[in-house]
C-alpha cells in the first residue's frame, strides 16, 4: 500500500516562516565577538565597578532603612551585580572553565562587599525598625523564581543583541539583586537570622535563575566560541545544572503553597467576620487574623456579646472551611457606649486605645490600693511599738521611725533596706538598754536590718 504525501499549504509554509522570522533571535544578533567581548568585560569587577557596587548597596540599604521605592530603585539601576552573573551563564553555555571560575570569584568579591557594606550601615544606623520594603525580601517564593528566570532570559537577549536598549536597567529592577542582599546585612546586624537566610535565599534565586536562563539561551545562539567537550562531560554539566537549579527551586515551591495556603485562610475569614461577626449594637474596632496560628482576634465596644453566642458563631467557623481555627474577642465592659455616635475615626481609635489600657490601668490602681493599705498597716504598727518602748522605758520621749539605704566605703552593694530608729530620751540609756532595744526590735520587726540613733 502506497502512502499518499499530503501536500503542504503554500499559505500555512508562509505563516509559519513568518512566526519564525518574527520570532527569531539571529536576525539581530550582534556578532558572536561583540558578545563575546561585552559579556566578558561585564564579569570584570575592580576599580569603578567596585566603587559603584559599594556606593549602589549604600544607596539601597537607606531606601530600605526609610521605606522609599525610588531610592531602592535608583540604587538598582546602578548595580553592576548582572555582569558576573550573566558571565557564569556565559562560561557554562561555552563550557569555558576560566570564565566561570572568574564570574564566581567575581560575584563571590561582590556578595561580600555588599553584605559588610550594608551589615556596617545597618549597625550604625539609628533607625532600627524593619520597614514594608524590608519585609517584602525575607520570604521568597516560586514566583521570585519566575521573575528570576524570565529577567535572566530578557537581560541575555538584551545582551546578545547589535542595537543595545533599556532591557538589562529593567532587568535590574525586575530581578532586585541589591535590596535581598541588603535585607540580608540588616539580619546581621541585628542579629535576626531569619531575615539573614530568608534574604539571602532570595538572592540566591536570582542569581541561580538568572544564570540559568542565560545558558539556555547561549546554547540557543550557539556562538562560535562554545568549546568542544566530550559527551560525558556535557552530560556531567547538564546534571549538575539541574541539580543546582531543583535544589534552589523546592523550598520556593514549598514557600509558594505556604503564601497561598496563608492568602486562602485570610480570605476565608474575612469572609465569616462579614457573615458572622457584624452586630446590632456592637461594633468591630480592631481585627487581627494569623494564618500561621490560625488565629482570628478581634476588638468589640458597644453592647456585651454572651459567651454561649460567641461560642455558637465559633462553632460555625467549620462551615467556611476554617476548621482548627481559633476565635479570641474582646470587648468592652462599658455597655453604655452608642455605637451609632462613633462615626469619627478618631474617636473609634481613641476608645480602641483605652479599651486596651483599661485592664492595665484597673491592675494599677489595684497595686496602689494595696501599696496605700500597707501603709497605713506600718503606721499603726509604728505607733503601737513607740508605746511599747515607752512602756519599757519611761524615759523615752520621741521615736522617728524611717527605711533608708545605707552605704559604707568598701561595700559595693549597698543594704535595699534599712529601718532607722531615732529615739529623744529624757535621760541617757545605758549600752545594755540599747541592745536590748536593737534586739527586740529585730525581733518583733522580723529583719535584721536595724539601725538605732540615740538623741
């Protein structure tokens, strides 16, 4: 049986030509020598370069220290961290082995300097808190690995072309390989290695994606400066490769599905507040909702809510898939708020605020009511033994009772406390009556912390 040739559309070999030239990376390829050229004169990093690095990184580490996107973009913009990075994808797609011992001694130089830079200003810095745009670099995800790899395709093919454009500037941005780095000395300098490694894992996504994607894309162009290597070495390289591009990979998908998984309870619960949480004459002040713990805390002023109805509404918590989660209110122990009046924003806070600082400020007024009432125990305690000791010694005509602190050369830890006695006599007491004195005094006091002063 003779197959028959089914003959090709003239109108489909044309359309598909015309995808390929459209989308064709030779047709303004620069010369594989100016690639060449450009790509190795990027992994330099001495002189200038390093001055800028160190001057970028200090740029960068103040727009994080105050919160300013321009700033962090603008330090960016000047980074010459892409050169390195760009040469290891470069020496691997050519299998030259120099090249990529420089591009990684180069981009190791450059880490270094960044972290002690950024480490340094952070410890000198009188602004402490981490800020939003710190936040953002300690928790990296597998879509930084997107950006990551679709940055490094975009800045190769800018790389590689004859006209040069704004594409590896945007790359930069895009990629952020400063502000991790600079996150990463701020968890050093504050000690917080959670920030630190969070950080600096993101950075190492950029780097590994970035070089990744320009080795497929030098193994695409295949320029003529690609060494020749025996298949087994090849294959030793590809696996190594996949290796180091599935090990940086997996902690970013298991990040991913923690985003995600955190974004969906979030959204869940916003979802039963609205549906469960809204009261007539109660109102929601403050809301707090922890995924990780899976937490839902609350703030209510106006009329109490009874526990067998806040226990009823948690128990349909289940209904809207938050099974396992928590609910914690508070609320207020004045009833007699009007809900309806509080349409300013600033009074809600206001009463937000003191419906916080009511349970501390009630604990307060209890410890000095209690400090007052021992007070007035120790002056009728002072009173009963002043008539005791004139009692014992009719002579006595004055007792000043009073704690002080005493403090002697010699002594580095001065007494916390020590009862002082100052007695007027009518007549001298002999030593023996003032140790009998000092005696029933520790005594009858329970401290041996007795001072007596004989006027």
């Amino acid at each position: 049986m003779v197959k028959k040739k089914i003959p090709h559309s003239p109108l489909l070999a044309r359309g598909l030509t015309g995808l390929r030239n459209r989308f064709s990376l030779i047709k303004d390829k620069a010369s594989d020598d100016i690639i060449d050229n450009s790509l190795r004169s990027g992994v330099e990093l001495r002189g200038t370069n390093l001055w800028v690095l160190m001057f970028a990184i200090l740029i960068a580490s103040i727009g994080l220290n105050v919160n300013s996107t321009a700033v962090i973009i603008g330090a960016m913009l000047i980074s010459p961290l892409m050169g390195p990075i760009m040469g290891i994808g470069y020496g691997v797609g050519i299998y030259d082995q120099d090249l990529i011992k420089k591009s990684f001694r180069n981009l190791g130089i450059a880490t270094l300097i960044s972290l002690m830079v950024s480490t340094l200003y952070f410890l000198l810095t009188p602004l402490s808190d981490a800020q939003s745009e710190l936040l953002a670099r300690t928790s990296p995800t597998i879509w930084d690995v997107l950006i990551a790899f679709s940055g490094g395709l975009a800045g190769i093919i800018g790389a590689t072309r004859s006209e040069k454009s704004n594409i590896i500037p945007g790359v930069a941005i895009a990629t952020a390989l400063m502000p991790p780095l600079c996150t990463a000395g701020y968890g050093l300098a504050n000690g917080n290695w959670q920030f630190f490694f969070g950080a600096f894992y993101l950075y190492s996504i950029n780097c590994v994606f970035i070089a990744f994607a320009s080795i497929l894309i030098i193994w695409v162009l295949n320029p003529t400066h690609k060494m020749f290597v025996d298949e087994k070495t090849e294959t030793r390289v590809s696996r190594i490769l996949m290796a180091v591009v599935i090990l940086t990979l997996l902690p970013s998908i298991y990040l991913a599905v923690k985003l995600v998984k955190e974004e969906v309870f979030s959204s869940k619960a916003k979802v039963f507040i609205s549906k469960e949480l809204t009261f007539e004459q109660a109102h929601l002040t403050e809301l707090n909702i922890n995924p990780a713990k899976k937490r839902i805390e609350i703030a209510l002023i106006g009329d109490l809510i009874s526990q067998n109805e806040l226990k009823a509404i948690e128990a349909r918590m289940e209904d809207y898939g938050l099974a396992g989660a928590s609910l914690i209110v508070h609320q207020s122990k004045d009833n007699s708020v009007d809900v309806t009046a509080l349409k300013s924003n600033i009074v809600s806070e206001l009463y937000k605020d003191n419906l916080y600082a009511l349970e501390e400020k009630n604990k307060t007024i209890q410890e000095l009511q209690s400090e007052l009432k021992n007070i007035s125990a120790t002056k009728a305690e002072w009173r009963n033994i002043s008539a005791e000791l004139h009692a014992q010694y009719s002579q006595i005509r004055e007792v000043l009772f009073s704690e002080a602190v005493q403090w002697k050369v010699g002594e580095d830890n001065p007494n916390d406390k020590l009862i002082v006695l100052n007695i007027t006599t009518s007549s001298k007491l002999n030593h023996n009556d003032q140790y009998r004195i000092t005696e029933w005094l520790k005594v009858r006091l329970k401290t041996d912390s007795i001072k007596l002063i004989i006027d």
